[in-house]
C-alpha cells in the first residue's frame, strides 16, 4: 500500500459470540496477522456484553503481532478510568506497544438496561468527557492527579509504572451525533463517524486539524465493477429476517448514527451501500465497485477532512488487498 503520513488505516477484530475458543483464536491470529501485513496502524476491538474482554483480545493482538495497535472500544459504564490507565501503561510496561482508545458513549440498548445505565443520550457524552480526562490525566501527569466533575473524581490518583512519553494513545471518539463531535472536540480527539455518502460529507461538522475526523465504512472492490457487486450481493444477500430485526433496533435506539443511516436512500449508481447495514448484517455502510469508483469516493471523504478510516472486518488476507488497492488510488488527489 502506499503510504500516506496523513492517513490512517484500521481493520477490525472478529466477535467471538459463538464461536468455539479454538477456532476463534485461530481466526483472531489470522485477521491480525492479515491487518499487519497490509500495512495497517491497528484493529478496533469492540466492547458489548455480548463479547470477550476487548483488553484480553488486545493482549492476545499484542503477543502475536509485532507493530499492529489495538483501537480498545471503551464504555464508561463498564469499569473505572483508573483501570482503563492502569491497562494500558501496565501493557506498555510489559510490551512496548502503543493503544489507540475508542471511546464509546452508548451501545446496544439491551446491553444498557441490563447494566441499569438510564444516563440520557447527550449527558453520556458529558460523562465521556470527564472519564477520558481522567485517563490521560493519570497517563500524562507526573504528579498525582485530582479531577472533580459531575460523574467522575479522583484526588491525588498516582499511576504507577508511568507511561513513557512516545507511548501515549490517541483518543477517537465514536459518535455521529452533535454531542459526540462536540466531546471529540473538547478532548482533541478523533471525531469517527458512520458517514453518508461522500457528496454529503463535504462540510463535515467539528473538521479541525488532520487526524481529527475519521470515518468506519467497509469497501469491496475489484478491478471490474460487476465482479465486485457479484461479491458483495453474495457474502450480503437480502435477509427478511435481519430487515425486522434491523426495523426494531432503529425504533428502541437513540443513537443519532442509527437513524441516519437507517433514512438514507442513496443514488442507484452510488458506490454506496446500505444492503448489509439495512438486512443487520454489519454496523456500518459499504462502498462497493471498481478500484477507481471506490477510491473517488475515498478520496471525497479525504478532501472533506477525513484522515482515519476504520474497516469492517476483513473475511480475506485477499480482499484486504483488493480494499487497499482502491485506498491506493483514493490517496493520489491527497498527496
């Protein structure tokens, strides 16, 4: 692939929900293996109820990668933001690897309500702002830190081993709504988002310095469009019964994402794909068709500002390759 200084490139981690433990472990292994040797800065791992611990699979990453960097999704609810600093300098002690952090305000309603989380939509935000001002604090100070909001304090919290300098993480913050790029703005962090299609992205909200907006698609491409709509139209065919259950999910959600891609209706000849989102398949949207179509309309969400880019779960070492071959044209107008 060829490198760009300004962008970033994320696969994503396999969920381990039914699958037995051997098989997943192997696969895990094999995707990691894939992501790395595509020249990509990391894997996100995703945090739900549903799936295992997202720092036990970043380990299980680190151990047998040599440079990929866990993307670690974090959810407030889930565990105090001392253990979260605590995690990754004990990691870095023990690995010499740097953590990208995801910070997640929500999450499935069901996975909410059974942790007895009510916390309002844009108030989790406010809460997401204190929990990872106090996680840099601890792995940036070098004195002990005090911090006193509305949901989180700690006074004079020391962390002990101290995170060397060069290893400190990159904050996203993942939310398309105007709390979640109003958070990733007072954090400085990346604002990643579930994006419209490239031509309604030209004036994306909270575009600052590069790095600062990020985007999560998945992409098949090939040489010949008809080949790459024949591959996406079989790993994705129409399911009735992933239409309802997406149908629901979009009526208990409040996840502003959610409903935004559940009301686009995009152009017939668009490269862009809602099929797996709509049939809950995946999270995400999908850009699907030749090299050159899929990298224009990369390269319109990069002119738009947007620096990092988080895929889908790759099913191939090979359709990496072919994913990469389009970001390989979508960067030339970058440079």
């Amino acid at each position: 692939m060829t490198s760009d200084s300004r962008m970033e490139i994320f696969s994503t981690c396999p969920p381990s929900a039914g699958v037995p433990p051997d098989l997943y472990m192997a696969h895990l292994t094999q995707v990691a293996r894939w992501s790395e040797e595509a020249g990509c800065t990391g894997m996100l791992v995703y945090s739900d109820n549903s799936v295992l611990d997202p720092w036990l699979i970043s380990h299980i990453i680190i151990q047998r990668t040599t440079t990929l960097c866990p993307l670690v999704a974090v959810q407030p609810v889930y565990m105090h933001p001392y253990w979260v600093a605590k995690q990754i300098a004990s990691l870095a002690y023990v690995h010499g690897r740097r953590i990208y952090l995801n910070m997640v305000a929500g999450g499935f309603k069901n996975d909410l309500d059974a942790l007895n989380d009510a916390t309002p939509h844009d108030q989790r935000y406010a809460r997401l702002i204190e929990y990872t001002t106090i996680v840099m604090g601890l792995l940036t100070s070098r004195t002990p830190f005090t911090y006193e909001g509305e949901f989180h304090r700690v006074t004079r919290l020391r962390l002990a081993p101290a995170l060397p300098e060069s290893l400190v993480p990159e904050v996203f913050v993942s939310g398309s709504s105007d709390a979640g790029i109003a958070a990733a703005k007072s954090l400085r962090a990346t604002a990643i988002k579930y994006p419209k299609p490239a031509s309604e992205e030209d004036h994306p909200p909270g575009a600052g310095a590069p790095g600062s907006l990020g985007i999560r698609v998945g992409i098949i491409a090939r040489r010949e469009e008809a080949e790459a709509w024949e591959v996406a139209r079989a790993r994705f065919p129409e399911d009735r019964q992933g239409q309802l259950t997406r149908q629901l999910a979009s009526k208990v959600s409040d996840s502003v994402w959610h409903h935004q891609l559940s009301e686009l209706d995009p152009a017939e000849k668009s490269p862009y794909w809602l099929v797996p989102f709509q049939n809950y398949k995946t999270m995400c949207p999908y850009l699907v068709g030749s090299y050159e179509q899929v990298a224009v309309e990369l390269a319109r969400y990069f002119h738009a500002g947007y620096r990092r880019v988080i895929l889908d779960i790759p099913p191939s070492a090979e359709e990496l390759r072919h994913t990469l071959e389009a970001f390989d044209g979508a960067l030339q107008p970058v440079r």
